[in-house]
C-alpha cells in the first residue's frame, strides 16, 4: 500500500474538511491565505485529491484514502415505479426483436443475394438491386467491378433492351 505524503497545510485542509464540513473545502489555516490557498488547491487537486464542484472543492475518494478514512458510500437511488416499468417494456421489446432477427449469414447476406438475383435467367437491373438491398447505385456497381469480378472472378455481362434499363447477369 502507497502512503500519499501530505504538507502540514494539506493534511489540516483535509482533516478540517472530512470532521466539519461532509468534504467540502471551505476553511484554510490562518497563515494560507491568497495565492498560497490557490496553490494548495492546486497541490491537491493535481494529485486528485479533491475535485470540483461548481465553484466549491470537495476531498475526492482519493482524499479520503490518503487520510486513512473510509469512502464514502453513494446515496441510494430512489426507485421510479414508471421508470421502471418503460425500462422493463423496451427490455421486453428489444428481446422480441433480437428472437425475431434472422442473423446474418454466407447465405442470407446482401451479396448472396445479389448474386441470387444475377443468376435469375431475367437477370436484374441496378434499381432492383438498390431496392433488395438499400445500397445506392454507385455501391451496386463497385460490387460488380469488385466483389464480383476481381475477389470472386464472376463474369457479369449486361444487356440493354431499345428504350429499357441495362440488365445484368452473371455468365
């Protein structure tokens, strides 16, 4: 175990603090007074311990450690019956959806079906793909030039009826 060395004034801040005041800082030896109070504060807050609160200082967990004394413990929080019971539906609700969610896998990917839709003897158009998938176009067709032809080695071919949308299909 460290022992944190303190200075006389330090140790009188503390102790003062902790007896009279439930930790706040607010009494200084006759003789600290000004910048000498300002760089105590400064002493003590550098090696956390005490911290701000407002204007007000307060001896940190650290404090209490380095004068030999218990922590505090935190007030208890008083239960909110509504709270809890919003907390406890959207608990429900998120179980629910997680029980419902089909996870991902190789098979049922965004890419996997794509290439699903490819491998359709219509093929598929840009828009439809963007459609399954919610990508945008420009994410569609780096697909193809990407995952498709250059890391799987697909040989996608397209074709563009007179008036209609380009469609594409895997070779």
């Amino acid at each position: 175990m460290t022992t944190t060395q303190l200075t006389p004034a330090q140790h009188a801040i503390l102790a003062y603090a902790l007896e009279h005041t439930d930790g706040k800082i607010d009494w200084f030896p006759d003789n600290i007074k000004g910048g000498a109070r300002k760089k105590v504060l400064d002493g003590l807050f550098n090696r956390a311990l005490i911290t701000p609160s407002g204007t007000d200082w307060f001896v940190a967990a650290e404090g209490y450690d380095a004068m030999g004394r218990a922590r505090p413990a935190p007030a208890p929080l008083d239960s909110d019956p509504e709270i809890e019971a919003a907390v406890a539906a959207a608990e429900a609700t998120w179980a629910q959806e997680n029980v419902e969610a089909k996870p991902r896998t190789r098979e049922n990917s965004k890419q996997a079906t794509v290439i699903r839709m490819l491998q359709r003897p219509e093929g598929a158009t840009v828009r439809q793909i963007c459609d399954a998938t919610g990508w945008q176009a420009h994410t569609v067709r780096g697909t193809f030039a990407g995952a498709f032809k250059k890391k799987l080695g697909l040989t996608i071919v397209s074709d563009k009826a007179q008036g209609g949308e380009r469609v594409y299909r895997i070779a």
